[in-house]
C-alpha cells in the first residue's frame, strides 16, 4: 500500500542539505517537492538544536518546562491576538483530528462541510472528510457536506464571472441551507487556505470572510488548516489565511509538516472560548510526545531560522522571479494553460486544449518523469493530476528558479 516517487525508477536518497538531495551514487538532485524541509534538509541550527535538547532532557509535557511555553508564545506572536491557545502533537492529521474534536464539542453540532478534492489526512475521521480519499472507499458519510473548490480557472466560476467570491460563498450557503432543512447542522467549514492536493488554488480575497459569516450565522466554525502552506510561505505573509485580507480570522488553526523541518511536530491554536468548551467535558486531553521538550526546541529554531535568514522575504523574491518565468514559458508553450502561486506556493496547469482546458495528465506525468532524469524532483496534483506543483525549500534560490525553468522550457519545446 505505500507508493513510492518514480514508482518505475525509483530513486534512492541517501543524503540532503538545503534544497538539494544526493543518491548512493553521489548525484545532486534539485528538491521542488520538499515543504517538510522547510528551512532546508538537515539545517544545521535545527540539528544543533535538536541534539543539544537531546542530550538535557526529553520527557511528556507533565512537568514544567520552559521550551513548551516559550514556544507557544513565540507561534502567538505570529497569529491574530485571539488565536492564543495551542495545543502540540505529532503529526498535521494529528492536529486536524483535534480540530475537528474541538469544533464539535464548541459547537454541539456534527455536520462539517470541505471543499471538492480536499485532503486533510490519514486518520479514519479525516478520510472521511477528504473527497481526494472517500470517492475511492465507502464514499461520502451522511454528515460531510462537499463544496465546489473557488478555483477561478477550471471551477464553476471562472476569472470572467462579474463576481466569483460571492458565488462560491453562496455555494456554501447553499450547502447549509440544504442541511438545515433536513434537521442537520454544521459544525465546522474545515479547509486548506491555499487547496493543495485541489490543483495549487489560489481561493480569491475575501471567500473566507463571506463563508465565516454564513457558517457563525449557522452556529458553526471556521478551520484553516496551514499544514502544507504555512510558516511563511506564502512570502508577503506568515499565514496563507492571511492572503484573505487583514480582517478574516479563523476560529481554529492547524498546523505541521514545516513547522519542525522534518522532525515530527504539529499544533492546533484556537480561541480561549472553544479551549474552555473542550476542557468542560472534564475528560483531560493528554499526548504523550506532543510538545515535548526536543521537538519543542526545534519548533523554537524552525522560527529563529525563518526570522534570522529573512526566508519571507525570499520566498516573495525568488517565488515572484519564478512566477514571471513560467508566465513567459506560457506566452511560448500552449500546453501551459495556468500559473497560479504566492510566495514558493506555485502551480502549472498543463492542458491539452486552451477553450476546454482538458487536462493534460500525460504530459504531465511525462514531463515529470523527464525532470527526474535531468535530476529535477517535481510532483503533479490536482482532480486531472496535470498540476505541477511547486513546493521547495524555502532556501530555493533564483539559480535554482532558472535552472528548472531552462530545463522545462527544453523538455516542452
């Protein structure tokens, strides 16, 4: 059941540093895929970190220490003042299960609505909210509820809709409305702020607002999970949500993947209101590695490195040079139909035809494969898996920009 890149040629990685990786056999691989390794493989900080915490102490959070604190004030400061409760755990599905946990016991209410191709993670309550997933086992449960992805390419509403915001919202609205009339009701509108596994969707500003306000009408919450997206990122801010506009909040935040660089850490930050709807059951939540000291020492230089080596600000520069290349590349290549990104969330969406915008599946299966021989690791997404996406290291450099850029604008001509 586990599935392996270039699954015909496998590649074996021995080694990594920064943005690059290295086989047995000693060759350098550009890693376009990695947004684990979020400041770079085996950064030498987070290494230092972790090995210096490793060798004091490493115990569950049931004693005081200093680490789980100063980082949780550390993450506060990065969020909107309400969002000032956090809890730690192991893994992004870890902390979407939580989340899903908290909203429900907030709310009293069951139902949860995500968007079209979502994936949210491997444990059986997030299978179950992830249509990526759920189309290819039992199906859809009685209390999830799917709403079209705002993609203003290939959605339903497209960029020369006069207003697509509102539409996609009312969708939503819809959803609720349709779920009232049966006796259901919503507990959460659960979604990445920037769909991954959807195709690179950039939602437009101002979608979130308009879906909060129906869903706290409907008595429900808001979760945004940034655990493919956030830490910066996204360049200009340090949260995808952000690229909604200053005055959007969620009520619960999930993240992971970047936030140890590789090590396993995740978090939920929420409000005091539903923090203390959870601990009113009286039923304690306990996990045993989350928040331990090591991977909170190494959460704190995830954060030092961010911050010290200005990496926003180099994803927003070397994301904007890589965004002008590839729009060059579509004004020459027809097979590119979209670019689409922020900061180093960036997405091509190849097609076969500019008027219907099929999915060009194989030849993006193609060219994936071609970039590996040219010793480029790149992966696709989306519904028609014909979506490049690129997710690097945030030490990607403009080098590295042009160099892929080069190689692509080879192998399609």
């Amino acid at each position: 059941s586990c599935k392996l890149f270039f699954s015909n040629d496998p590649v074996k990685i021995v080694k990594a540093k920064g943005q690059y990786m290295y086989d047995e056999n000693g060759r350098r691989y550009l890693d376009c895929i990695n947004n684990v390794a979020h400041v770079g493989h085996c950064h030498p900080d987070i290494v230092k970190a972790a090995h210096e915490q490793n060798q004091l102490l490493n115990t569950n959070s049931r004693y005081l220490h200093d680490n789980l604190v100063d980082y949780a004030e550390r993450l506060s400061k990065t969020l909107p003042e309400k969002l000032c409760i956090f809890y730690f755990l192991n893994s992004g599905s870890e902390a979407n299960d939580l989340a899903l946990r908290l909203a429900r016991q907030y709310t009293k209410h069951e139902d949860v609505i995500v968007l079209d191709h979502a994936y949210h993670g491997h444990l059986t309550s997030l299978i179950d909210i992830s249509p990526y997933k759920f189309r290819n086992l039992e199906g859809q449960k009685e209390w999830v509820h799917v709403a079209p992805v705002p993609d203003t390419y290939r959605g339903l509403y497209r960029e020369d809709h006069e207003d697509s915001v509102t539409a996609y919202a009312n969708e939503v609205k819809n959803i609720i409305e349709q779920a009232h009339k049966r006796g259901r009701k919503i507990a959460a509108f659960f979604v990445e702020s920037l769909p991954s596994v959807g195709g690179q969707i950039i939602p437009p500003a101002g979608y979130f607002q308009k879906v909060a306000e129906h869903m706290h009408k409907a008595g429900g919450v808001f979760i945004a999970d940034e655990i493919q997206v956030g830490f910066g990122r996204v360049g200009k801010h340090f949260w995808a949500f952000q690229l909604q506009g200053e005055d959007f909040i969620p009520d619960i935040v999930t993240m992971g993947k970047p936030i140890g660089n590789g090590h396993p850490i995740a978090c939920v930050a929420t409000t005091k209101e539903i923090a203390e709807a959870f601990a009113a059951t009286g039923v304690e939540y306990f996990n045993t590695f989350g928040g331990n000291p090591v991977s909170c020492a190494i959460g704190l230089a995830v954060l030092d490195v961010i911050e010290k080596e200005h990496l926003q600000a180099h994803a927003t520069e070397v994301g904007n040079f890589l965004m002008k290349l590839l729009k060059e590349q579509k004004i020459k290549h027809p097979i590119i139909g979209d670019v689409r990104g922020s900061g180093l969330f960036i997405g091509v969406d190849l097609i076969r035809d500019q008027a219907e915008r099929t999915p060009a599946t194989s030849e993006a299966e193609y060219l994936i494969t071609r970039l590996k021989e040219e010793y480029i690791l790149l992966s696709t997404d989306g519904p028609g898996r014909n979506v490049l996406k690129f997710k690097p290291p945030m030490c990607f450099s403009m080098e590295d920009a042009k160099f892929v850029v080069d190689t692509i604008d080879k192998l399609l001509t």
